[in-house]
C-alpha cells in the first residue's frame, strides 16, 4: 500500500477521531500510534480532532440548553443535562452564588474516566438442554447485541428477565446495552444489582463498569465506592480498579 | 524493512518527539510528564541503535520503547502493582482530552469560531460523534437518517472546521530541526553507520 492510499484509508476509518475519543480497540491503536510517531500528517490529524472536541466542549458549556436537533439526539445527551440541572438546582438552594454553580458541575476530568472503548463481549455457550422461553428470548436479544442494536438488546433482556432468565447475565447485559446505548444512569443501576447479587463470574467487571457510569455521570465518590466494594481475584483486574481509583481521586483533586 | 540505524538517520528526530508526546499526553495528561516521557524514550531509542543492526519498523520500535517508558512512569510512581501491558492498558482511555493542549491557542479560537458557524444540526452530529463517542452509523440510527447522509454531512462539517485549524498553522512539509542534543547523537550515529 502506497503512503497516499494508506493515508486514504486512515481518512475514511476516521482512525485519528477514534484515537481521540477512545473508541479504538487495544491492537488498532497500537498500529495506529506506531504509524504516527514517524508521521506528521497523521499527528497533525490527531490534533485537529482534539481541538473540535475540545472546541465542542467548550460550546456545549456555553450554550447548555440549547434545543436538540431531535428527540433522540437529547435522549443521548439526557443523563448529562439531568446532572448538571441536579448540582445547578442544589447549588441556588444553598444560596452559593453562581461562581460557585460552575465549580460544582460535573468535571470534565471525571466523566472522561467514564469512557469505555469496546462493549464486554458475549460468547454463547451451546448447552444439551431445552432452552425455556426466557432463555430464547436472552439469545436473540444478544443477537442484537452482538451487532450493535443496544436499545433493542436491553428491550429483549428485559422481557428475558421477567420471562423467568437467570438474573446475574441478563442484568450485567442489560448494564452493558444500556451504557452503550447512552443511558449511564440506568447502566449503574443495572450492574449495582449484579454486584449486589453476591460473588459470580460477572461481578469483577459489573464493578468495572458500574463505576464507568457512575464516572459518565460525574459521581466520582460513588465510582470510586464501586471499586472498592469487593477486591477482584484477578491481580490484572485489581490493577485496573487501582488505577482507574487513583485517576478518579487526581481529577477530583484537579 | 528498513534497518534501524539507516533509518535513525533519515528520520526527524522532532517528528518523533512529538509523535510520542501526542501518545503519552493522551494517556498521561500532563504536558511536563508527556515531554519527559518523549526525552526518555527518543534517548533509549537513539541507545538502543548504537547497538547491533536490528531489521523492523523503526516507527513501531519507538513507539514500543514509549509505551514501556510510560509503564515505567506509572511504576515509579506507584500507581500500578506492576509493569504490565495491563497496567499501560487500564489508564490509556482516561485521559484523551488532555491532548487539546497540544493546539496552539489560535488553533482552538478558530476552530472554535468556525463550529459556531455550523448549524445546530451540524454541531449535533458531532457532539455525538466526538463528545458520546459514536460511530457515523450508530448517529444516524439516533438521528433516524441515512448513515451516507451522515457521513456526508459530517465530513462537510470537519472539511470546515479543518480549514479553519490549517489557516491557524498551516501545514509544514519541510523537515523540522532537531533540538542541538538530539542532532549531535543523530550525526555521531551517521558517521558511525557509514564508518
């Protein structure tokens, strides 16, 4: 591959953005960097897009309650609007003036430790028995969210969990579907129940990414609360929980 | 593959050190860290050369040597139980905004100014994209709209806020000079390869 058609590809893969906000997986980004560290053109890209983001951010700061393009355009932007209308409500019934409303808004510090790269990964498992009907219902709605369909997953495992489907995965799927389908709020809740379920194969990484909702949704103490709940039995996962603790704790201290 | 130590010599030593200060920023977030992290591992990198010819992607091989100099950075401070892959893993998302630091100041008023320009729709399609971190398709199913639409739209977008980054700095194709330290090592490693 000549350098134009590679660099023709990187465009359309749109690899610099998805450097940027996280949304590149752990080889790719890898690939990536060991591409760019020798290429100006490519460096140069991965600035741009941070400056749209950071220029994006600082718009939204500006104009908070500006109207949506479309419903579900501000159903995607809706746990952080209810956040921020929270800590702004609470801080004008304290009587704090409004210097001291920014100060209490969400930091952007802390809702980026929320990111999530890749959504944990499903793999069926073909078992010698009749399958019931809640568990039907759970393997098609992992179907969809195989493929990315996260609204209509969360639907299906829902209705898999009231049709009788075993709690611990259905909840830690309907966790996962709802925080890539953009409602942090309800991706906590989902995975707080798996943890509070008791030990279980899925617990560790219900802890995980409970505590990146709660990150998304700028509630710091009760993510890092998350993490300390029960120590992981993998030393890899117990590594992870440090970090992401100690990062939490700097953002706030920033 | 081009031999390494050849390739030492041909490479911009400057392209390099802001290559791996783009990597360590993102992970580390702090611009004094990232630079020393670039020092270090642009100075290993140039070490290790000195040493036997080793044939691979000199790009790849100074990117390694940064991601086990930020590890390093991480142990040295405690913040990890051990240098792993893991532990370069568990903190390399945590952090990508700190790399807008590394605009100049009128790069990010232009780019700024110019998303000010676009339409409500516009800057809604990529506050998705760049803020909530979907895909071009994963917006248009939010949007109810074909994903062609969408990406057109969106690259009709960036296609305006890029012009606006580059008339802030514009692109510089010419060599960038190495600092005085980096071009010693680099000549005395030349006339090494070609004695």
């Amino acid at each position: 591959m000549t350098e134009e058609r590679s660099h023709q590809f990187i465009h359309e893969a749109e690899l610099a953005e998805r450097y940027v906000t996280g949304r590149m997986p752990g080889p790719e980004r890898m690939a990536f960097e060991d591409h760019f560290v020798t290429c100006a053109e490519c460096q140069r890209d991965v600035r741009f897009a941070s400056a749209v983001r950071a220029a994006l951010e600082a718009t939204g700061a500006r104009t908070p309650s500006r109207t949506p393009a479309t419903p579900a355009a501000a159903s995607a932007r809706a746990p952080r609007r209810r956040q921020r209308a929270l800590w702004v409500g609470a801080a004008m019934a304290a009587g704090f003036a409004g210097i001291a409303v920014l100060y209490a808004l969400p930091s952007r510090a802390v809702t980026a430790l929320g990111g999530v790269e890749q959504p944990p990964a499903y793999v069926g498992v073909a078992v010698r028995s009749t399958a019931g009907r809640g568990a039907a219902m759970f393997d098609d709605a992992m179907k969809d969210y195989s493929t990315g369909r996260y609204a209509v997953a969360t639907r299906g495992l829902q209705a898999a969990l009231a049709a009788g489907q075993d709690s611990i995965p259905t909840d830690f799927f309907i966790g996962a579907s709802e925080l890539f389908g953009g409602d942090a709020r309800n991706a906590a809740a989902a995975f707080a129940r798996v943890v509070s379920l008791g030990e279980s194969p899925y617990r560790d990484e219900a802890q995980w990414y409970e505590a990146k909702a709660l990150l998304r949704l700028g509630r710091s103490a009760e993510a890092i609360a998350a993490l300390a709940a029960y120590a992981p039995a993998d030393p890899a996962m117990g590594a992870r929980f440090a970090a992401l603790t100690d990062s939490v704790k700097q953002a706030v201290a920033r | 593959m081009p031999d390494v130590r050849q390739s030492t010599s041909d490479t911009d030593l400057e392209l390099l050190r802001s290559g791996i200060r783009l990597m360590a920023l993102r992970v580390l977030g702090d611009a004094d860290a990232a630079e020393e992290v670039a020092q270090e591992a642009l100075s290993r990198a140039v070490t290790a050369v000195r040493g036997p010819a080793a044939t691979l992607n000199f790009g790849a091989y100074v990117a390694g040597i940064a991601r086990h100099v930020i590890a390093d950075w991480f142990r040295s401070r405690g913040r990890v139980a051990s240098m792993t892959t893991t532990a370069y893993e568990a903190v390399r998302d945590d952090r990508p905004d700190a790399l807008a630091t590394l605009c100049a100041d009128e790069q990010a008023v232009r780019v700024r100014a110019a998303l000010a320009g676009l339409g409500d729709a516009d800057r809604e399609l990529l506050t998705l994209c760049y803020l909530h971190d979907l895909t071009p398709t994963e917006v248009a199913r939010r949007l109810e709209a074909p994903p062609e639409r969408i990406r057109q739209r969106k690259l009709r977008a960036l296609q305006r806020l890029r012009a606006a980054f580059d008339a802030a700095h514009p692109l510089r194709h010419a060599r960038a000079v190495p600092p005085t330290d980096m071009a010693g090592i680099a000549a005395t490693k030349a006339r090494g390869s070609a004695a």
